[in-house]
C-alpha cells in the first residue's frame, strides 16, 4: 500500500539519512547549497491531516511550507496557527481566477483581502497557486496584470524557481507521476527529466532512487552490474536540488478513509486524462 502515514516517515527519513537538508520554500529562493530539498504542502481538504504531516516533521526537525485556501474545507485557524507554531512556514494557495469568475480586478481585491486575513493570524511571505482541473481559469493569470511582490511577498513557485536547477516531484493524482493526468500542476522541463530517467510512480520508487545514492562503491558496482543484465531494474541517481509537493489529504493509515481516497483519485484522474489533459 501506497500514501500512508508509514510510506511518508520511510521517504522523509530516507532524505534525511541521506544528507539532504531540508529549508521552508521562502528560505529554499535563497540558498543554492548542495542537497537541499523544499517540502511544499497544498492544503486542499482536511487540514487535520497537514497537522499530523507538521508534527511528525518537527519531531524529526525539518521544516515545511503550507499554503491554505481561504474556504471552509481548507481554513482552519486554529491549525494554521498551530503549523506556525511548530516550526514551519504557511502561505497563501490562491485561487481567486476561479472564485471571481476571471475578473481581474475583483480576484486582485479578493486576493488582498485574503491576504491580508491571513497574515492577521501568521506570517507569509510566500504564495502558491491553488489548481482545479474544472475551472477554465488559470489562477496564474492574475499576475499578468498585478504585481503579487508589491505586497511584500517574495515567491511563488511557479514564477520564482527555475526549474531547470530544481527538480519537481508532486503526489498530484495520487501519484508521483501524476503530470500525465495533470491540467495545470505542471513545468515545462518534465519532459527533458523523463528522458534523463527521472519519473517515479510510487513512494518506494523514490525511496530506491534514494537509496542508491548511500550506496558503498562496491554496492553500487553490483547495482549498476544489475542494471546491465536487465534494464528494467535501472534506478536513476535522485537530484540534489528539489521542490516537493504533497497533499496531506491523500496520506491515511486506516483502511476506509485510504480507500475512499484511492477510489476517488483513480475516478478524478481518468476524468481528467479524457475530458481535460491534452
């Protein structure tokens, strides 16, 4: 079983036993070290679960970002503050193209005053764009006439990292290789990365990659012998500069609620790959 509680400790423990450091993304636009990672968290639905992510990373002293939706299923005050306090970093995920109907000028004044409630309970510094394949708006779009900067905010990350240093890796779809069902949680530079040999389906997928960069030069000899004899079992070497994006309602430990998320994502990506990704 994939996206359970479990499978995240083996990946965050796996990265941090491998040297990576990890920074909150408003610190990650300003640091180019070696083996750095970025953990962005879009907190879509249940925000009770992106607290539980938040605990198990402060107890293992990493830090995250959490972007919040300013709606009913997504806000929560209490947890919001509650993430702050425990070390991590929160934005603002943005999505107010689609909430003011693409006018412009509306979606600005809305996107300040949601701002602005926010920043009356934490910090932020930082925003991301909230996408929803149903929508015919790019919620991006308002930045073609506004300056989301000139409100003392210095990132998003879809304009502000260059991913040609940085690689992307995202749960969007319940999948790690989930831009082939994707309508706007994509960059252009996936495809030079599946050529390199950089796609991930699972949790393990990753882990292996991982793994295989803490490998002694004898293992790694074996390995590499055994990836001649059958190509099928060639693990690429996982970048070391990277930006990961999780969605904290799709991570369970029990059964029912592991899933109904299963379900529901295999029916939501099926929708998508035939009515929305071209």
């Amino acid at each position: 079983m994939d996206f359970t509680i479990e499978n995240y400790k083996s990946l965050i423990n796996e990265l941090k036993g491998n040297d990576y450091s990890f920074v909150p993304f408003k610190a990650f636009l300003q640091v180019d070290d070696n083996k750095i990672i970025t953990l962005r968290h879009d907190v879509d639905l249940l925000p009770q679960n992106s607290l539980r992510f938040a605990k198990i990373q402060n107890e293992l002293g990493i830090p995250g970002s959490y972007y919040f939706r300013a709606v009913p299923e997504s806000w929560d005050e209490r947890i919001i503050q509650e993430i702050e306090n425990l070390g991590h970093e929160v934005g603002y995920h943005y999505e107010n193209m689609d909430t003011c109907n693409g006018d412009m000028d509306k979606a600005w004044d809305d996107f300040r005053y949601n701002l602005d409630k926010l920043r009356k309970l934490v910090e932020v510094k930082t925003i991301c764009m909230h996408g929803s394949p149903r929508s015919k708006f790019d919620n991006k779009e308002l930045w073609s006439k506004y300056d989301y900067k000139s409100l003392d905010l210095i990132g998003e990350p879809y304009y502000d990292v260059d991913f040609d240093k940085v690689f992307y890796i995202t749960d969007t779809g319940r999948r790690w290789d989930g831009w082939k069902t994707s309508v706007r949680d994509k960059v252009p530079q996936q495809e030079e990365w599946i050529k390199q040999g950089l796609v991930f389906h699972s949790t393990q997928d990753i882990i292996r990659a991982v793994e295989q960069g803490t490998m002694n030069n004898e293992q790694r000899t074996m390995n590499n012998e055994q990836q001649t004899l059958n190509p099928e079992l060639r693990i690429p070497n996982f970048p070391n500069k990277i930006m990961f994006t999780m969605h904290p309602q799709r991570w369970h430990d029990k059964a029912l609620p592991w899933f109904k998320e299963l379900l529901m994502q295999s029916v939501k990506n099926h929708i998508k790959k035939v009515l929305f990704v071209k």
